[in-house]
C-alpha cells in the first residue's frame, strides 16, 4: 500500500477510501482482497515479473470476457481457465486442486526416485531415507510381490480363520485370540 493512504495512530490504523467503485463495494472490504479487482485500478503492479505469480484469490486471466456475465456466469467467470486446462483422459472432472494433487504425486514419485537411485549408487543417506528408499522400492518391485502372492499375508489370514471358528461360542472367542 502507497504510505500516504494509511493513517496510523498508536495501534490504531485507518486506511482511506479507495479511489474505485469496485474497490468501495463493502463485501470487497469484507473479504479481505480475497477476489478479483474487476477494474483493477486499484491493484498494485508488480515490480519484477518474479513478482507476476503472487497473490491469493481469484485471478482475471481464468475470465472468459467474450461472454455477459448475465447470459453465463460460470462461463464469465471460469471460461479461460477451463480453455487452458481441458479434463486430462482417465479423469472424470478436471479443477486446481486435482492438478495440484497430481503435481504432488509426480513431484513424491520424483523424490523417491531420486532417493531410491542415492541409495544404488552408493551417496550418503540417513537412516529414515534409507528406510523410506527400501519401503518404496519394495511396493514398487512387482515381480517380487506375485512371486510371493499371499504367503506374507497367511499368519493374518489364519488368525481369521480361527476367529471364524471360534465365532459361536462367546468364551472361546475371546481366548481364540
């Protein structure tokens, strides 16, 4: 903010009216900059395009403006952004947070890759790296996992099974296990 808008006092600071209509809209004011300046008169410029990314809420860039907002709201609103960032194949819908879980995903999958190739090529790692390489690795080893099918399993399995068999009768249930 431009330091001759604000008045300070003690704790108390008050700031000046903006000098735009959209900006002088109560529910503006109420959200705390939250959603787009649709007259972005007010809207401070970046200085340095590493500044260009920052900034919450809702961005003008994703706004569809060939299209009334009376006619088609989520069309005005949303029209852009859904241009940019068609639902990919094998995905039902398509919005930010499903492109931020899958740049997630990708981003862990990197990780552990790279983690798991440190370990086979003998860098320095920690314990719980090591741990978490040799963890991963094991899930990933898909022949190792149908070689061995449910053996790993079978201590589980047969305490079910004696669970199952123990079923009717109250007392023996409870020492069956």
């Amino acid at each position: 903010t431009d330091p001759t808008d604000t008045i300070t006092m003690d704790s108390l600071t008050i700031r000046e009216p903006p000098k735009c209509p959209c900006c002088s809209n109560p529910w503006q004011a109420a959200t705390s900059d939250f959603f787009a300046k649709l007259c972005q008169e007010c809207e401070e410029k970046p200085s340095t395009a590493k500044d260009m990314g920052k900034g919450a809420g809702l961005s003008r860039d994703n706004m569809d403006f060939d299209v009334h907002p009376r006619d088609n709201f989520f069309q005005y609103s949303n029209g852009k952004w859904m241009e940019n960032n068609p639902i990919p194949s094998g995905y039902p819908s398509w919005n930010s947070f499903m492109a931020l879980r899958l740049k997630s995903q990708e981003d862990c999958k990197t990780i552990l890759n790279e983690l798991e190739e440190k370990l086979k090529g003998g860098g320095s790692v920690s314990d719980e790296e090591k741990k978490v390489a040799l963890f991963y690795g094991s899930a990933m080893d898909e022949g190792a996992i149908e070689t061995a099918g449910i053996q790993p399993m079978s201590p589980l399995l047969e305490l079910c099974a004696k669970a199952a068999s123990c079923k009717d009768d109250e007392g023996a249930f409870a020492t069956c296990l």
